[in-house]
C-alpha cells in the first residue's frame, strides 16, 4: 500500500484524502475548487493505479451516491 501513496501525484493523494473521509465527489470538486468531472477522472486513474498493484480499491466502500 505504501508503493501505492508513493506513486500518486498531489492532487490524486488529496482526492484519495478526501474520499476516506467521506466527501462525495461534489464535496470534493467544491472543496478543491476543480469540476465534478475532473475529481471523477482522477478517480478512474486512481482505480486503474490500484488495479496495477493487486489492490481492491478502497473508493469502493465509500462511493457515494453521485460517483
């Protein structure tokens, strides 16, 4: 899991943050001020990063209703 922080960028790290908190993905869109779909995009790259790795994605457990 550590190679797996280690290799995501800032922002990808503060979305990933932020989802363990429990913000939607509006939540966070409005908190970083960036578009909704930018924060889905960079969920889809965080999703595929995890796959790479044999990890389950921890988004997983804490999708919201507007993912």
């Amino acid at each position: 899991m550590n190679q797996f922080l280690e290799s995501l960028s800032a922002r990808q790290r503060e979305i990933y943050d932020l989802r363990i908190q429990g913000y939607t993905n509006q939540g966070m869109a409005n908190k970083l001020g960036i578009a909704k779909r930018t924060v889905e995009v960079h969920i889809q790259v965080l999703t595929k990063k995890a796959a790479k790795r044999g990890l389950e994605w921890r988004f997983a457990l804490y999708k919201s209703t507007d993912c």
